[in-house]
C-alpha cells in the first residue's frame, strides 16, 4: 500500500506550533507533500526537516516568507527534481518532484490570484506554462501523482456559495476549463472525485479566515491529488482530516494498492 498526504501548512512553522507534526507521526504515510512553506531552506530546523522516519526536500521561494513547497517520504527517492523550468515561477518555490521506480510523487503550489487582476493574470500565465508540463508528464509512461494546493474549485459541488464566486479567483469559467482539459484532454485523474463523486461539504479543503467560514463549512475544495488513470484506479480510501486545524486547509490523505 502507498499513503499520501497533501497539506498546505500556511507556513510550515505556524504549523509546527499547531501540532501537526505529532499528528503526522500517527499516520504511517509513505509520501508527504506540504505547501506554502513560508520559510527560507535556512529556517527549517533539523527536527522539521526529518520528522519522525520522514526526510524532507524543500524548494522555498527566493522572497522571505512566502509560497515553498516540500516532499516528506519514507524511502530515499531516485531523484529529486525542483521546478518547471520557468526561472520567474520556480523562484517562487511551486513544484517539487520525487521518483521512486516507477512511482513519481509531485508537491504543487499553483499562484493564487485573489490578492488582485495583477497576480490573477500570473496565475493564468503559470496555468498556460503548466500545462505543457502535464502533457509530457503524461508522456512519460510513469505512475505519477501531482498532490497540493490548486487553487481552483473545479465543479459547483466543490464550494459552498457557487453562485456568488462565479467571477473570483479560484472558481473563474476560465481556471474550470482549464482544469477540465488537464483531466479530460491530457487524461489525469481527480482521484478523491473518482472515489466520491457526488460528495459536497465533507470534500472541501479550504475555508476563509474571514467571517464564520470554518464554523459554518463556508468551504472549497481546491486541494487534490491529481494521477495518471493507472494509479488512480487503486486508490482504496480518501480521508479529509478536520478534527484539528493546523492552517485554513484541511489534510487530504488518499491510500493506493500501489507498491512503494
């Protein structure tokens, strides 16, 4: 079996303080993809870099205390890879990559542009560069999952007031589309939708800090893992961890009959 776990932390210390560690350690997890760091490589200290059986690969981004990804694994990977080969984006710390065999395990970070029309127009431009880099990642022949934060609500049954977000960042027709042609053109898989197809509130992820969000499940669903059609049929088991906050988003843990 292979477990893994994507969480964005809203910074990886913010975190720590938060008692996410400890739960970590309960998890038996494999694989651990962790986003916005919000940390230099200098501020990760040697308990948070291997943390209970896991090490840690982190790609931070060059501005201090913002984005960064990381990957936690059990097993030392073959090779790891940071960044798509874009130098604006990868300074920002988006994409960190592990290959065991056949296995690749991705950690994405895609931009947000809720802070205005200046950062949503980057997110459209990392949107355009990625996804060429889907294409060849499907091309590779590999089992490969891309787990994170992506920053888009793909359907209506992924957030509460869809019918109010219709022109925010995360929801716009444009990012819906574009998500579809990522799953339905180049064939990647939303593996928690294959396993629950009709799930709304008890599938969101995230929830603003503004207002009752959180009390009320005022929530979205833009964390994912997203697979190659070949592991995503094995997955057995998602599981969205609420019982503790750690940051806005929610734990997403999936278990594939897959070897590791």
């Amino acid at each position: 079996m292979l477990r893994v776990i994507s969480a964005n932390l809203n910074g990886i210390r913010s975190a720590t303080t938060k008692g996410f560690f400890p739960w970590l350690a309960q998890q038996q997890a494999d694989v651990v993809c962790v986003q916005e760091l919000k940390a230099q490589d200098c501020d990760i200290v040697d308990t948070v870099r291997q943390a209970d059986g896991l090490q840690g690969w982190f790609h931070c981004a060059e501005k201090k205390g913002y984005s960064g990804v990381g990957l936690y694994a059990r097993k030392q990977p073959d090779r790891v890879v940071s960044g798509i080969g874009h130098a604006g984006f990868d300074a920002e710390g988006r994409y960190i990559r592990a290959d065991w065999g056949n296995l690749s395990v991705i950690s994405l970070y895609l931009p947000s542009g809720s802070s205005g029309e200046e950062r949503q127009q980057m997110k459209f431009q990392f949107m355009d560069e990625f996804f060429p880099v889907l294409q060849g990642l499907r091309a590779e022949g590999r089992e490969i999952v891309i787990c994170g934060d992506w920053n888009i609500a793909h359907q209506e049954i992924d957030l509460k007031n869809w019918k109010s977000n219709q022109k925010n960042s995360g929801f716009l027709p444009e990012e819906r589309a574009w998500l579809t042609r990522v799953l339905d053109e180049l064939g990647w898989v939303d593996v928690y939708r294959r396993l629950h197809p009709d799930t709304t509130g008890e599938a969101y992820t995230w929830w603003s800090n503004r207002g009752q969000a959180w009390a009320n499940n005022v929530g979205w669903r833009i964390d994912y893992h997203v697979a190659t059609p070949g592991l995503a049929a094995t997955a057995k088991r998602a599981a969205i961890y609420k019982d503790e906050r750690f940051s806005d988003h929610a734990p997403l843990t999936i278990d594939y009959d897959h070897p590791f």
